[in-house]
C-alpha cells in the first residue's frame, strides 16, 4: 500500500462498546501500535479494498484481449434502451 504523508489535520471520533473498546486495545497491543494508528490503518486498509473493484479491475493477458476486442465492437442499435431512456421514468 503506498501511503502518502500528510499532517493530521481532521479527528474523527468513534463510539463503541466496552467489549469493542477492550478488543480495539488488545489487538492494537499486540501490533505495537495505539489505538488510534490500529484504527487509522484498518479503516484505510478496509477503504481500499471497499474502492479497488470500483477503480480498477485485473485481468489475465487473455480476459485482456477478449476485452479490448469487445470495446472494439461497433456500437450496435439497441432501440428498447432508447424508447427507455426517451420516456418520462416514474419520478418523472
């Protein structure tokens, strides 16, 4: 993960329960880090893999080129897309 530097500007506050509180502080314990830095690194860790499939995808060299020829496809007439997106929806 790179991470880039920036002075710690923003707090975040967080509520939890006893239990959770004592969980959050062992683990972070056992890493050799405060309470804070656990969290910070967790949630960043949980946030880039919550937006990885949403920026970017990997593919094989052959679901590549499979890939590349489908865009290549021209754009075919879809005419029930069009009457949809041409008409009022429910909301108006």
């Amino acid at each position: 993960m790179t991470a880039v530097i920036h002075s710690k500007s923003e707090r975040i506050d967080v509520r939890a329960s006893a239990p959770v509180k004592q969980l959050l502080q062992d683990a972070a314990r056992v890493a050799h880090k405060n309470v804070s830095e656990f969290l910070l690194d967790a949630g960043i860790m949980a946030a880039n893999q919550t937006l990885a499939d949403r920026t970017r995808f990997e593919l094989s060299d052959e679901k590549w080129l499979a890939f590349q020829a489908a865009l290549d496809q021209p754009v075919s007439a879809k005419p029930k897309l069009k009457k949809l997106l041409s008409e009022p929806g429910l909301l108006g």
